[in-house]
C-alpha cells in the first residue's frame, strides 16, 4: 500500500487475456472497497507475468520502481496523464546472491532517503537486502552487500520460508513486516 494525493492505494497484478498487468486501486473508506482501478502502461515492453514493482509518491508525483538491476524508475504527474521514465545513475549492484533481483517493498522516507526492500530467491529461501534511495535524485546511494537476518526458522506450511512485504517508520523505529512460512505474518 502507498499514500498518493492524500489517499491510500494498493498495487496488484490482475491477469487480462493470460497476461499478468500491474494495477493500482484507492481505498474507500466510506464503501470499505478499492475504487478507481487502474492499469498501468509503463512506456515499456511489458513481461508475460508482472509482478514486484513498488510505488511511492512526493509532491503528487506518483513513482513506480520496476526493477532494481537494471535500476527503473518512472513517474507520473497528474497533468500529464503519462508515465516517463527517469534517467538516473545505473548502479552494478554485487550482491553476495547471483540472482534476479526483485522488489520486495514499497519506499519509505526516512530522514531524507528512500528505504526500501528486496530480494532474491533459491530453492524456496528468500535472501533480503535493501538500498537507500536519493530523496532528490531518486539514485540509488547504497545497498546491503549481504542478505539481512530475520530468524532462524520460520514454521508452517513452507517450513524455512520468510518473505519481506513492508515496512513502516513508526516513532522514529522502522518495522519490518514479513510473512512466515506461508501461513502468518
């Protein structure tokens, strides 16, 4: 979920004539039900399955982060009605994992950067990193060499597996919200 002109919205893949959109919806709160659903149409080729990108808006610029490795930013001005895609300094980034790198949450701000979360996966295990992105800029300025500890073992229905989904800055202390084992958060 992300805040955009004052309201809360949610990004999701919707699957339109066996092709998986990135979409975006606003929370009524009045209704308790997404209005407003939206495809995005990235100035790209879109992929067979979309899935991973992460959203955050600032001074009513709505900002989509594709991918990371290859580092894709595009935003989105209200009065244009288009999406563009930014031109910002290609960082190589040498994670211990060789891997696809994907998204894992939405940016935060926190003092003046961008915290966000990613990850790459293996034989079911998730390995997390995050970058910290240039509030100005939107560049990436640094990011976790290695894969970050979260607990040793997570029981369920897929034993082992922890996965990343969010993250919040609540009173200066940034909480991490992940799902476990595919069966609680």
């Amino acid at each position: 979920m992300f805040n955009w002109f004052a309201e809360l919205y949610v990004s999701y893949t919707k699957v339109i004539n066996d092709t998986a959109c990135i979409c975006i919806a606003k929370f009524d709160y009045k209704s308790k039900k997404f209005t407003n659903e939206s495809k995005i149409q990235l100035p790209i080729s879109s992929n067979k399955v979309e899935k991973n990108w992460a959203f955050f808006s600032e001074n009513e610029i709505l900002y989509c982060i594709y991918s990371l490795n290859p580092y894709r930013i595009f935003q989105y001005r209200d009065e244009r009605k288009v999406w563009e895609e930014l031109k910002v300094e290609q960082p190589k980034l040498d994670w211990f994992h060789h891997a696809p790198i994907c998204n894992s949450t939405n940016p935060i701000l926190v003092d003046g950067y961008y915290l966000m979360f990613f990850h790459t996966k293996e034989r079911g295990i998730y390995f997390h990193g995050a970058v910290l992105i240039d509030k100005d800029t939107k560049e990436i300025l640094h990011y976790t060499k290695n894969s970050i500890y979260l607990k040793d073992y997570a029981q369920g229905l897929h034993n082992g597996l922890l996965y990343v989904s969010g993250c919040v800055l609540i009173n200066d202390t940034i909480r991490v919200l992940y799902g476990e084992a595919d069966s609680h958060s």
